[in-house]
C-alpha cells in the first residue's frame, strides 16, 4: 500500500511538472507573439499620414515611405509658423497665445525676435490703436538641398 501511494505521488509530481513546463512555454508564446504583433501593428501605423486640408478638415493618406511628404509637411509647418507669429489681434492675451504656438514651431532665434518686438513696444502700439493683422500665406518655397532647410515665405 505504501509503495502505491508513492507510485502515485512520483506520477503526481511528474504531472505537475509537465503541467508547469505547458504553461510555461504556452506563456512564452504567447509573449512572443504579442510583442511581435505590437511591433507590426507600430509599423503599419508609421505608413499612415494624416492630411491638413488648409489647416481644418483631416484626411488619411497612405504612404510607403515617409520622406515623399517631408515637403508638403516643410511648406504646411513653414506656413502655419507665419499666419501664428504674424496674425495678430489687438488683445495681449491673444497675441501671447498666437506667439506661444508659434514659438513651438521654430528656434530659439525666433524668441529673440519676438522680444526685440516687444522691447520696442510693437505689440503695444497694435493693442494700442486696436489694430488686427491678419497674414495671408500665398505659397511658400523649400529648399531641401542642404540641411538645415532653407524656406521663402510670400504673404500678404
């Protein structure tokens, strides 16, 4: 009797072990598939490019690579900088606000500009003679020949 109730404990632990390693290996691939998935799922979503249509309506664009719409992102960055650093209302907190934008998409030499305006007390006079100035972007010219790229704005 004692012998079976080992024979049964020897089989028993046997069974756990191999119930152990099943889980084990089936967790492992699980993982791994997941992680692979998740890596194709990010490279999928790198392909995709969404579209400003004149800065309002957005639309998905499908590309292989990503540096065919480097221009068209250059010249819609390079336009949307100027109408936020040059359109400007007759309201400080507008204008901070316009400028603050602005700010996050361009340099530190842009900073300097705007301080060197404010120091000579631009912002004021326009609040001042409760001017609007409102820049309309006509196109704007990229060269990409050199880095760091050089752009021509023509506005109005």
């Amino acid at each position: 009797m004692e012998f079976k109730s080992l024979k049964n404990i020897e089989s028993s632990f046997r069974q756990i072990r191999l119930f152990g390693i099943v889980f084990l290996s089936l967790c492992a691939v699980i993982t791994v598939w997941s992680v692979w998935s998740s890596y194709r799922f990010a490279e999928r979503q790198r392909e995709k490019i969404y579209v400003l249509d004149n800065g309002k309506s957005l639309m998905l664009a499908l590309s292989q690579d990503l540096s065919q719409n480097r221009p068209a992102e250059a010249r819609e960055h390079v336009r949307r900088f100027h109408e936020l650093f040059f359109t400007l209302s007759p309201e400080k907190s507008a204008i901070e606000h316009n400028v603050k934008r602005a700010l996050l998409l361009a340099d530190k030499s842009v900073y300097n500009y705007y301080s060197d305006f404010a120091e000579k007390g631009y912002y004021n006079r326009i609040i001042a003679g409760n001017i609007n100035q409102v820049l309309k972007v006509d196109s704007v010219v990229c060269d990409f020949n050199g880095y760091p790229y050089r752009a021509v704005t023509y506005a109005t």
